[in-house]
C-alpha cells in the first residue's frame, strides 16, 4: 500500500538538503526499490520539511537504511517521519 512519509527537520536549511540530495542521487542504488516522489521545502519554523511518496513503508525504510551513512555524514539529526497511507498518488506523466 501507497504511503505518504513527512520528515519535519528542525534548523534544516536549504544547503544542507541540496548536498543530502546530491549526494543520494549519485549512489549506485538511487533511485531506491518502491520510490515514487519527493518534494521539499522550508517550513514554518524556519527549518526543513520533506513529504515523500512510496510504495510501502518497508521500502522507505530501506532507503533509509540505504542512505544512513550519507545522512549522518552531512550531519543530518535524528528525525522521526510521520507515514500515513495513501488513499491515491498521482503524478504528472512523462511528456511524449
């Protein structure tokens, strides 16, 4: 089942994400198994918020586990994601 996975990250700042970022996308592995979008963007409080779309929570999981080395490289805190299901992910189609 679809999920929705939102990472609040207090303090987070755009430079900080833009190198996670890089970073991830240049791994051998990337894009990870059940991956289905990404947005981010500054919040509220002046840190950082990520929502995700994924196939499933495990897969998510995996990814994170995947990508552990590079969150605590660029120094990335210890978060905790809120999941909820998906009723329905749309995204736009590919051009022809």
């Amino acid at each position: 089942m679809p999920v929705i996975v939102t990472i609040e990250i207090p303090g987070g700042t755009q430079e900080q994400y833009e190198e996670t970022t890089r970073l991830l996308v240049a791994a051998e592995w990337f894009p990870p198994a059940g991956f289905i979008a990404h947005a981010a963007g500054p919040d509220e409080s002046g840190g950082w918020r990520v929502v995700d779309f994924w196939e499933s929570e495990d897969d998510f999981r995996a990814f994170m586990e995947k990508g552990r080395s590079i969150f605590e490289r660029e120094g990335s805190r210890t978060v905790v994601p809120t999941v909820t299901e998906a009723v329905n992910v749309m995204v736009r189609p590919e051009p022809k």
